[in-house]
C-alpha cells in the first residue's frame, strides 16, 4: 500500500512515524487540559475527543471518546473500529472538505504530554521466542536441554501485574529483593545488581470472551485491537532465585513500559508475515488460518548518564515463534474470560546473531561478556541507565511507527523500610 497523502504536511514525510496509514491511539494533556484521546499525525496530535463533542466524528453507540482512555472504542468492536479510521482518513486526507473545522482541534505533540492510553485490565507475559529461549536455556542448561520439553508445542506464559503497567518516560527504580549467589550459603535482601530489559511487543485486547468459552486463533486475531512496544524490566538475580518451580514473581513485578501510542491491527495488515517453520507439529486448535505476525523492524538503545546512545540490539518481530493471536486462544483454553484492555506481552524478541538479541542477559551473556556502549561497557543496567526501545514497520515510502518507549532507571531507595 503507498503513502495516503494528508494535509498535514509534516505526516507525508518519508521518515515520518505517523503518516495517515497509520492513526495510532494515544491520550494526552496540552497546558491545563485533562487528559483527553488523540490520534497521531505527523509531528501534530488530532483531539478526537474534541471531534466527537463537535459532532466531526459520529460512533455508533456514541458518545465513546468522551473519557480519557481507549477502552470504549476498543470494546465496541472491528466495525467500530474501522468506520473510525475511514472517518479520520476522510477529514485528514489531501483536499479533505472539512479541512477547516478539523484544522483548530490539532495540537503540537511536542507540547503535550502523553498518558497510558488504554485502562490495563490484566497483564499477561509469554515466553514465545525461540531465539531468546534458546539463548537463555542454553545458559542455565546447555544446548543439549536449552527448550523444556513443552517449549515447541505450546505458548508458555505467566499472570503479571496490571498494576506494573507505566507509560513510556516514566522513571524506573531499582528493586529490592531476595538474591543468592551460587556460593552464598542463605539468601540476602538487597537492591538487584543484575536490572534487565526485555524486548517486547503487546496485544491490546479489544474485544472480551465469554468465560468457559475457548476462542480459536482466527477468532483471537479479531479480539486484537492493536499493538504497542513494551519493555517487561526483569531482575534477573532475584528471578534465578525465586523461579523456581513456579516462575517469575517479583522480578517481573517492578515495571512494564508501554510506547504511547497503540497502533491499530488494521495499519499493520500490509506487514503481515508468516510464523517461522514448526519443528514439531502444533495441535490443531494452535493452528494458524493465515499470517499472524508482522514484519516490524525493532531495536534498542541505552544512554548511560552524561553520554550518548549507543544501540545495542536490532532485530524484528517476525522473530517470533507464537503469534499474539495463538498466545491469546491458548489462554482461553482453560475457559477463562479476557477482557478489553488485557495486555499480553509477546516475549522478549530476539533474532538468530548476537547482535539482535532481545535483552542484557543475552548481550552479556550471563554477565560473563560486557558490551560496549559509549563511554564503557554493560553487562546489566546502571543507574541512570536509559532505555529506548523503538519499532517501525516500512511501507512504500512511509513509516508505521509506534513511538519510542523510554525508561531510566533510578537508584534504589536507601533503606526500602523508612517511613
């Protein structure tokens, strides 16, 4: 699909995250204004809940945009959902008749602040890249054993803490916890000296399911309304001490930052991509009736205090070994109910080389192997370490971008326990 062209200037520029292809979903506040829904274009943000209220955009079972959070318009449904973007491409598009009556509700996004924009029903994160899984597997395993053996037939997963969920820039701080070395004879509490990144893309969920009701992978795919960038922060110290046997609890509880702009499926169905070859046989409520992952280029960059970025990882979501709509039927299947504005995590997302790994823990290699950044090397993150993971899909002369999820870790507290 080529360029649709806006009259918004600043949307048709080649490098331009936000073209009108795009129209990703964020809420922001400008001066002493509430946080309010807005859509992205070029360097500008369009006040959708303003267009509402003027009556420039009429949604059945409206008013849907006068609260500041997505999750009306998420739970009316793909029709909804598509009659929005038609509308918005209408107003926007080059020689659009309402150009003037649309003009005044643009703001510039460079004055504005952006918000979490959707309320965060419940989180979920897998385990669903073959790269990453191999790579840490071999690390604690060896080659030999590096997948569990339910690794290939089936997408692993963990409940996290919706209350976790932070949008990009805000700060990070480093956790307290239980740690213990390979030659300490107890475990200690103190701050975790192995702070991690992981990767990641999420699926919104937009439609719910009825409990007691699995839904199949084509009816997964219809349930995502988009997809953000998401960093699951990781304590990898306390997580070797606490995982097992049942997995990661407080070393994934710290933060979860979100890019700030939910870009919608429908943007990015020109991008999509078949799942990698099986090497064992899925069962077949798993299978996939069409393409389900997309072709979107991912990196990361770290900004130690005082220097510049260096970037440390690039790699793609097509990586992937599960689709989020496989993730998302999986998890049906115990009958449980998802809801709109659950979030899955896609798992960190690492490619085949060294240099498109997903996390610190693969970059260093356990910590045995700093990398170098300006100024120095890591092997984990630092104080005032900053992270920048970005993401964009390339069309024909144009960008799908989703904005960049910035998150700077902070020293632990002193003592976590004064009051």
């Amino acid at each position: 699909m080529p360029l649709i062209r806006s009259w918004v200037e600043s949307a048709n520029g080649e490098g331009c995250p936000f073209p009108l292809n795009n129209l990703p979903c964020g809420v922001f506040s400008a001066g002493v204004a509430e946080p309010r829904c807005g859509v992205a274009i070029g360097d500008m943000i369009l006040d959708v809940a303003g267009l509402e209220a003027a009556g420039l955009l009429v949604l059945e079972g409206g008013p849907l945009l006068d609260v500041p959070f997505w999750n009306e318009v998420m739970a009316a449904g793909p029709m909804v959902w598509a009659a929005l973007r038609a509308r918005l491409v209408e107003l926007l598009a080059e020689g659009a008749a309402e150009r003037g009556a649309v003009a005044r509700w643009l703001v510039p996004m460079a004055g504005a602040e952006l918000h979490l924009p959707f309320l965060v029903s419940e989180y979920t994160d897998f385990y669903a890249g073959r790269h990453h899984a191999f790579n840490v597997g071999t690390m604690f395993r060896g080659a030999e054993n590096a997948l569990p053996p339910n690794w290939l037939h089936i997408p692993i997963g963990y409940n996290g803490r919706a209350s976790s969920v932070v949008v990009s820039g805000t700060d990070v701080r480093r956790p307290w916890g239980q740690v213990k070395g390979p030659q300490d004879e107890a475990p200690r509490f103190a701050p975790s000296t192995r702070f991690d990144i992981e990767l990641e893309m999420g699926a919104v969920v937009g439609l719910p399911s009825e409990h007691g009701q699995p839904v199949t992978v084509a009816e997964a795919d219809d349930m995502i309304f988009g997809y953000v960038l998401l960093n699951d922060w990781s304590a990898r110290d306390i997580q070797a001490w606490e995982y097992q046997p049942l997995g990661p609890f407080q070393a994934k509880a710290t933060a979860t930052t979100l890019s700030p702009w939910i870009v919608m499926k429908a943007a990015l169905e020109p991008f999509r991509v078949a799942i990698p070859a099986r090497e064992k046989p899925l069962l077949p409520y798993l299978h996939e009736p069409r393409p389900m992952l997309y072709d979107i280029a991912l990196e990361v960059g770290l900004v130690p205090e005082g220097g510049c970025e260096t970037v440390i990882s690039r790699t793609n979501y097509r990586e992937m070994y599960y689709s989020a709509a496989q993730q998302l039927a999986h998890h049906t299947t115990s009958g449980c109910a998802m809801n709109t504005g659950d979030l899955l995590g896609s798992g960190t997302i690492s490619g085949p080389e060294k240099a498109s790994r997903g996390s610190l823990l693969e970059l260093s290699w356990g910590g045995g192997e700093p990398f170098a950044i300006d100024g120095g090397t890591r092997s984990f993150i630092e104080d005032n370490d900053t992270l920048i993971l970005r993401g964009a899909a390339r069309g024909e002369g144009y960008l799908i971008g989703f904005g960049d999820c910035i998150g700077k870790v902070i020293p632990a507290l002193a003592d976590p326990y004064a009051r």
